[in-house]
C-alpha cells in the first residue's frame, strides 16, 4: 500500500524545493499531494531565539487531516535542543526545515540539488519514526539520527537490513 503524504509548504518555501521534494519522495514509493503555501502560526515564533518552535507547529499541522509532512524554511528548534531539522509527534505529522541544510548557510556554494538531497534524508528519518521505526545506530541506514549536516551527506537514503526486517515487521512497504 502507497502511503500519502499531504505536503504542506510553510512560509515562503521555494517552489523548486516543493518540487523536487515530491519528486524524490515519489521515487521512495509515497504518494505526494502538494497542498498551497500556509502561514507558520505566530504563536510559534520565539522571539528571543528568532526561531520557530517545532512542537508549536507539529501542534498546528495536527489540525489537518492525512499524513502531513510540513516544509519550511525558517529555522527550528524545540524544548530539548537549541536546533532541529525536523520532529514529528505521535499522530504521525511530521515538520522539517531547510534552513540549516543550505550549503549557503556554512558559507558554501549555494546548491539547490545539494538542499534537496538532505532534506529527503531529514524527511526520510521523520517519516520512518512518524510510520513506528526506531532510531538506528548503523550510521549508513537512512533511520540514523544525525546532529550535524557532515552526518546527513554521509548516510544514506536506504534502510539497513536489521530496519528493513523492522519495517517488515510493521506492514511499512517501498523503502
């Protein structure tokens, strides 16, 4: 069964990013239906931080029915961590940003392939844990929690055999 994401752009997301996002997506056997640009909810915004807490958003995006993955790029964190690409909530929805995965923002080269290639991993690791799949300690397997953008560009965009069986396990098909 082709599991349906209900990608919703958050801000002023690029419509490339959106684009290339479902594309990719599309190839790892989801079905993408791409929704119209909505508001980040102000109440998410801290102020002192200059950043938009994710719990705050995944908390907005549970309002909509389906399997929705937010898009942004405004720069997150939560109550835990100074920063996160993304978080998801036991309801399934899931957020993730790219700000933080711009070459651009390391004083890089500006790459909009190099944006999308992590930002389907990020949207890769969310959407396993938001489907029931743990944390992985092979840092190859696409389940690996990463801290850094040096650790994204290394793993890979495949579940390792121990998560494959896993995935098995609890019906999650096309990784």
């Amino acid at each position: 069964m082709i599991e349906i994401l209900d990608l919703i752009p958050l801000s002023k997301v690029l419509p490339e990013i959106v684009e290339g996002l479902k594309e990719e997506l599309k190839n790892f056997g989801f079905g993408v239906r791409v929704y119209n640009r909505t508001s980040l909810p102000k109440a998410s915004f801290n102020v002192f931080r200059k950043q938009y807490n994710s719990e705050s958003i995944l908390n907005f995006l549970s309002q909509f029915q389906g399997k929705i993955l937010g898009v942004t790029n405004e720069d997150l964190y939560n109550d835990k961590l100074s920063f996160v690409f993304g978080d998801f909530d036991l309801n399934g929805n899931v957020v993730v940003s790219y700000y933080r995965l711009r070459p651009e923002y390391y004083q890089q080269s500006p790459s909009l392939e190099k944006t999308i290639e992590r930002l389907v991993k990020v949207c890769l690791y969310f959407l396993g844990r938001s489907l029931g799949l743990e944390k992985c300690k092979n840092r190859f397997c696409i389940m690996y929690e990463v801290e850094s953008v040096p650790e994204i560009d290394h793993k890979g965009t495949s579940l390792c055999n121990e998560c494959k069986i896993k995935a098995s396990v609890k019906g999650i098909k096309g990784w």
